[in-house]
C-alpha cells in the first residue's frame, strides 16, 4: 500500500502543480501577455513616432501575443494618417502601416475629433479605422484589461 500511495502522491503532485497549468488550470502562474494602449498625452507626430517605435520593442512578435498595441488618437497627431498629409508623415505613416500589417499595432481615430477638423473615413489612410468616440473606446478597452504600456 505504502508504494501505490507514493505512486499516486507523486502522479497528482506532477499534474496539479507542473502539467495543470500547461493546460490553464492556473493560468495566473504562465507569463501571459498584457494587452497594451498606447499613452497618447502630447498629441505630436512626434510622441506618435516615439510611442510606435516602444510598440516595436514589446514582445509582440512572440505567438502568445494575440491583440495589437491600440492607438486610440483623438488629437493634432490624427492628421499624420490624413493622406493629403503623406508626404510629410510618409516614415511614420509607412511604420504605422508596416506595424498594423503585422498585427503589432492598430490604429484609431475619433470621429468626433474628425468631424470638429473636417476630416472624413475616406481621406484616412486604408489601415486607419474609427471609433465613435476616443475616451469612450479607451474606458472599454481599460474594461477590458488593456493597460498603457
């Protein structure tokens, strides 16, 4: 008896505290990634160039990683994505494009910023989307366990 029940002490020890959270039985024990927002406090091209190369930096090449660093802009820097304004924004613009394409980043603009500026969708450049709103999409995103990075 001594021997099946050191057999079976070590077979639960191994599941419960090495195998089970290889199989999210604990999944606060793995290293999963934070799903990120990106800061966005000075409303530049140049904070937005200097934000999208941190974006670069974090572990978003990695598989485990599944949602984009959100770019949520609701400012002057918004006109960057403007594609009357390519010419003079073409390495942030290409970087940006670059970055959603590769599923690191995802960018978007506030309508009401848009609609205040004169802006439509269609004068945006193709990868950019909208939101209706900027502060209300960046409560839900923060709801849903987005943090700034």
């Amino acid at each position: 008896m001594s021997n099946l029940y050191r057999c079976l002490s070590l077979y639960l020890f191994v599941v419960f505290t090495v195998a089970a959270p290889a199989f999210g039985a604990d999944e606060s024990r793995l290293n999963l990634p934070q799903a990120y927002i990106a800061p966005v406090r000075i409303h530049t091209a140049e904070e937005l160039s200097s934000l999208l190369l941190e974006a670069e930096q974090l572990p978003q090449y990695s598989a485990l990683i599944e949602n984009p660093v959100m770019f949520v802009l609701h400012g002057e820097e918004a006109r960057s994505f403007i594609r009357g304004n390519y010419e003079a924004n073409q390495s942030l613009v290409d970087r940006s494009a670059k970055l959603t394409a590769l599923g690191v980043v995802q960018i978007e603009i506030c309508e009401r910023w848009m609609g205040t500026n004169g802006v439509k969708a269609s004068q945006l450049q193709p990868f950019v989307k909208t939101v209706r709103y900027a502060p209300a999409r960046i409560s839900a995103l923060k709801d849903d366990g987005y943090i700034y990075f």
